[in-house]
C-alpha cells in the first residue's frame, strides 16, 4: 500500500534501534535493573519484529536503499533480498531468545560496567545486521569490522584474567587474517573496474583462474569467522571465555554470517561455478565435522565441548556447500535446490539448538560456578527446567527425531543419496565415501551429546556444593522456552519452513523444492518423491508421545506395586557414591584409543609410592603445533631481530647510512 514501510525500513529502523538501546545503556551504566529488565527486553521486542519483517520480505522482490553516512561520494549501499531474508529472520528469531534470557543473567560482577555490556552487545547486533543488508564491500567490510570488535569486547568482558585476554587477542587476530581474505576477494572480483558495488561484481565477467581465485580467498576469509580447519583454533577458546549469552550469540548466530558471506559470493556475485570449487569445500568441511566431533567427544569443559560441537555443524554446512557447487557445477539443479536446503535449514536448526545448549551451560554455571564436567552431575534433581530443557537441545544437535537437527540432516544425506551418475568418475568414488565420513560424525555427535548430558545432569553430585544449586530465574526460563520452541517447530513443520526460505534457493540456483512439497501437503516432507524417500514429522511426533504415554500408563496399571527390598548391585564395586560412577575422562577413553592419532595427548601418571595416586590426560590440538606455534616462533624471531637492529645508539644508526651508501655506490657502478 502507498506510503507503507518496506521491509527494508524496517529492519534499517530495527539496526538503528538496537543502537539506541546500546547507548542508552551508557545513561546509567551501574544501574543493573534499568539495563536487565528494560532494555535487554527492548531489544529482544526489536529481535521479534525484525524476524518478522524478514519473514514477510521472503519471496518478493528485492529491496534496495542508500544511506549517506559513509565517506564524500560512496556512500552505503544496501539491499533486503530473499538470502539476507533467512539469515535476517536467523538473526531476529535466534536473539530474541537470547536477548530475554540475557535480561536474567547479567548481574553485577560480571566483568564490564553493566552498561557498556549492553553497548558492546547491541552494537553486536546492528553490525551482524548490517552485515546481511550490506550492498557494497565498503558497507560491507565496515559492518564486518564493527561486528568483529564489538564481539572482540563482548568476548573480553572479564578482562582481568589473562587467559580471557589471551583468547580475545587470538580471536581478534583470526578475525583480521579471514577479513584481508574477505577484502581481497571483494577486490578481485571487481576486476580491476574500481567499482566496488555488489551490483558491479554481479556484471563483471572473470577468467576462471579469476574466478578461483575470489573463491579461494573467500572460503579463507569467511571460514576464519566460521571456525573451518584450520581456521578454528580462536573458537574453542573464545566461547569458554565469553559470557554464555555472548557464546549462544556468537555460535549459533555469528558464525552464520559467515556462511552467509559464504554463499553471497560463490552463488550470486560470481557468475561461474567450477566443479573442484565444491570438492574443495566438501573436503573442508569433512574435515573439519570429524576434527570438530572428535574434539568434543574427548573435551572435560561443557563451554568447550559445545564450542568444538559448533565446529563440527559448521563442517556439515560446509559440506552441504560443497555438494551444492558440484551439482550446480553439472546442472543437476534439483540435486543443488535439496543440498541448497539443507544448508539453509541447518543454519536455522542450529542457531535454534546450539543457542538453547549455550544458554543451559550458562545456568549451570551460575549455579554451580563449575565449567569442569569432573565437578558435576546429579543437577536434575535441583534444576529440571534447565535440565529438561537441555535435553530438547540435547536431542536436536544428535539428529534425532522430532526436533530441527534431525530435518537438517536428513535433507544432507538425502542429498549424498541421490547423487549416483555424477559425471566424474571420480566423484562417483568419492561421494559415497563422503556420505559415510557424515554418518560417522553423526554417530559421535550423538556420543558426545550423551556424554554432555548425562555428566552434567544424571546421576549423583560428585561435588558436595552442587547441592546448593537452584534453577534458572523467570527470565532465564523465558529464554530457553523460546528457543526450545523454535527447535520443535523447525522439527514438526519442516514443509512450511522450505516453503518460505525455498526463495533464497531458487535466487541462488534458479530452481528449489517448493514444487515437489506442494504435490505432497504441508505434513509430508518428500524431497524427490515419495516413493524414493518421506519423512512426516508430526505422525513421528504423535508416535513419540503415544509411545511414552502408553509406557507411563503400563507401568502405573501393571506393575503389581509390591515391594522387594535387596542390595543393589554394584557392579563389582564395593563402595556406592559418585565415585563409581564414569568420569569424563573414562566415558570418552574409547573414542581417545580408537583415533589416538588425531590427538596429542599428554599424560600423567601417579607414582608408585603415592598416598593419593592421581592419573590425569590432556588433550591438544595438533593444529597449534604444526601451524601456530612455528609462526609465533618465526614472528618472535623476526621482533627480536628488529629490537637488534635498532639498538638506538646513534653511532649504530650512522654504520647502517654508511653500509647502505657504500652498498648503493657499489650496485650502481657502471
């Protein structure tokens, strides 16, 4: 209608809301109840209707707008189109849950000022908005280094601790190396006309050797912000440091602006795609699944074992990718729009679980004060809304049916299933070989969860303090109810979610599946057909519940109710407590034996005279050694030369002018 906003409007007013709530923040910056119950909640309002103006700008067309706030003559560029649709509705759904939750968890002593946290967290926001409106690489690159300092401060909240700055360094460090990838592929793709709109890159028609290149450069660049191997080592150590609302933001949010970036320019501003583009990223990507989930399995911090989980979904992304670009490559267009699917639906699936998950191990740690999997166990009994709300994410991140990961996933296998007759040779071998790599992650991934799950949760206290340990407050509670909703509904209507996003699909591909889903009815999920693959996720879920219903009913009515009292058997042990129970370290002893070689593993054993024996392991990444430490040596080397070289004795300065004028003389002698 005349005079109404655009969807555009709307999220450009939503960026520059989450602004004013930051500075206002600044108002009054130790006011905790000002800033936790006002205006946490007001950007989490803003969130919600955000999401919603994406929602309605998915399957129409695309919006632009031009704001002057940049340098004289370039100005921002920006555009609303169906792939910044998703990740905007990603972004305004997923901090929503986020946001509510954060308003019960920051308190005071939580490192920074109260309302420079709210500064730092909703200028995160905006700029992770920015990101996806961005229209040319200038806005873009300026949103992007906003988003990476923002989030640099968010992640160094509690400064005090050196291992916290250390992992903040580390992380601003990645994020400037992936950010020259980032710039020199927007720079190659303007080839060499100086124009650097994306409506420009769209025209220009690169060599393929060009057209590598920007690839190359920009899997590099935004697989430093993803966490792809070996461009992971910041996240592993960055979201134990954070505060938890800052982790579930930057996992299951961040990261996915990266591949969003990701997809930008491999599907819509260069023009051609390349068969080996997509084996690159496939390999990728199943590397770093399988380095991701065998991290996790083995990892005794609960931040740390999730933050290795999100290395493993980012691989799975990754590889959806690939398999997309080699279908495209041959125009198996439906077999693209399905990899294509899968990639976006896992997006959205994770930024839903891995948040909830993030969130949880926030409650937990306020509860208990305890990260270490070691001191915990037994919290059901004093926690059960976190508890039971974890396990809904818990169930979601093993691909297990009804909830979001379960869809994802089978969309990604049923994209390796129907590949046979590629037209390589070669990827015929290789395909099926890829699929069963992904079975095999999947199967950890569910290892590592249960380990995640029953420690913290199951069995007794292993720590006498963890009986002190409550539930989540009311707007904690709020928080991880929205997004668990989020998870059940990307699980039980899976057909609606790909009718809406089916529009990013077919922008990037030409092609999507809305057709074959339409054929079928909203309650069955039939990609091809039904007759080759189905799945319908309520009559799955009405199963589920009928199953536990009838349990709970068999056992109230048939158990006789007479009691037999006897001693429990122990399983060989004669002492009962916490201590019979698996550790950590024990439950994940298999997984440590059976790929020893992925891990460097430092051990140590008790002597044999010792009154109170201790066996300890350390697992560490291989990646530190063979890449970062030998570069930090040569870096410390070449400083250590420099410091040298200027001793700052002016007779030392005078020596170098005098080699240097004899050395010049010398060359230039006829």
């Amino acid at each position: 209608m005349p005079g109404s906003l655009l969807s555009i409007d709307v999220l450009l007013i939503a960026a520059a809301a989450w602004l004013a709530i930051g500075l206002c923040g600044l108002l009054a910056p130790r006011n905790t109840a000002f800033i936790s119950r006002l205006l946490f909640p007001l950007g989490a309002v803003v969130g919600i209707g955000m999401g919603v103006a994406a929602l309605n700008a998915l399957g129409g067309d695309a919006q632009t707008a031009v704001l002057v706030i940049g340098l004289p003559d370039l100005p921002f560029h920006l555009r609303l189109d169906n792939l910044s649709a998703v990740f905007a509705l990603l972004l305004g759904f997923a901090s929503a849950g986020i946001s509510i939750y954060a308003a019960g968890y920051f308190r005071k002593g939580e490192g920074a000022a109260p309302g420079v946290l709210c500064l730092e967290y909703h200028l995160f926001l905006a700029s992770m908005l920015m990101v996806l409106l961005a229209d040319d690489a200038y806005a873009f690159m300026v949103a992007w280094e906003t988003m990476a300092l923002s989030s640099f401060f968010l992640v160094t909240t509690d400064h005090k601790h050196e291992e916290i700055r250390r992992a903040g360094f580390l992380y601003l460090l990645i994020a400037h190396i992936g950010a020259i990838g980032i710039l020199l592929s927007f720079g190659v793709m303007t080839g060499g006309a100086g124009d650097y709109s994306f409506a420009a890159m769209r025209t220009q028609e690169l060599a393929p050797f060009w057209s590598s290149a920007a690839f190359l450069l920009a899997l590099a660049g935004f697989g430093a912000k993803a966490g792809l191997v070996p461009l992971h080592v910041w996240l592993p150590e960055a979201h134990p440091a954070a505060p938890s609302p800052v982790s579930a933001m930057m996992s299951g949010v961040m990261l996915k602006t990266a591949i969003y970036g990701l997809l930008r320019v491999s599907f819509d501003l260069l023009h051609t795609t390349i068969w080996w583009w997509g084996v690159v990223a496939l390999v990728v990507g199943l590397i770093t699944a399988l380095f991701g989930v065998l991290y996790a399995t083995v990892q005794n911090d609960m931040k740390r074992l999730l933050a290795y989980s999100s290395i493993e979904n980012i691989g799975l992304i990754a590889v959806g990718i690939g398999l997309t670009l080699i279908f495209h490559a041959y125009r198996m267009e439906g077999l693209a729009a399905l990899a294509m699917t899968a990639v976006l639906y896992h997006c959205l699936a994770h930024a839903g679980f891995k948040s909830l998950l993030f969130l949880c191990t926030g409650s937990v740690l306020h509860a208990t004060r305890e990260r270490s999997l070691g001191k915990l166990g037994g919290l059901i009994h004093h926690m059960p809304w976190v508890a039971w709300l974890a396990l809904a994410g818990v169930i979601a991140s093993t691909g297990l049916p009804p909830l979001s990961g379960f869809v994802s996933e089978w969309l990604l296998l049923q994209s390796f299933l129907f590949s046979p007759g590629l037209p390589h040779p070669w990827l015929n071998m290789v395909v099926p070989v890829a699929a069963a790599l992904v079975v095999l992650v999947a199967a950890l991934a569910g290892f590592a969860m249960v380990k995640f799950y029953g420690i913290i949760f199951l069995g007794q206290m292993r720590e006498p303090a963890l009986k002190d340990a409550h539930d989540a407050g009311a707007w904690e509670k709020l928080g991880l109810v929205w997004l668990a909703l989020i998870t059940l509904f990307l699980g039980v209507m899976p057909s609606t979610v790909i009718l809406r996003i089916d529009a990013a699909t077919r922008q990037l591909l030409g092609s999507g599946l809305a057709d074959k889903l339409n054929e079928n009815g909203w309650w069955m999920l039939a990609p091809i057909s039904p007759e080759r693959a189905s799945y319908e996720p309520l009559l799955v879920l009405v199963t589920i519940a009928a199953a536990l219903l009838m349990g709970r009913w068999l056992v109230r009515h048939l158990y006789h109710g007479r009691v037999r009292r006897s001693s429990a058997w122990d399983c060989g042990y004669h002492f009962e407590g916490p201590r019979a129970q698996d550790t950590a370290e024990g439950f994940s002893q298999p997984i440590r034996r059976i790929f020893e070689p992925m891990f460097r593993m430092e051990r140590h054993f008790p002597a044999a005279r010792d009154t109170k024996p201790f066996y300890s392991v350390k697992v560490e990444d291989h990646f530190w050694y063979w890449c970062y430490l030998p570069i930090a040596r040569l870096a410390n080397w070449i400083s250590t030369l420099i410091v040298t070289l200027q001793g700052g004795r002016i007779a030392v300065y005078l020596m170098y002018s005098f080699i240097t004028l004899i050395v010049l003389l010398l060359v230039a002698r006829p």
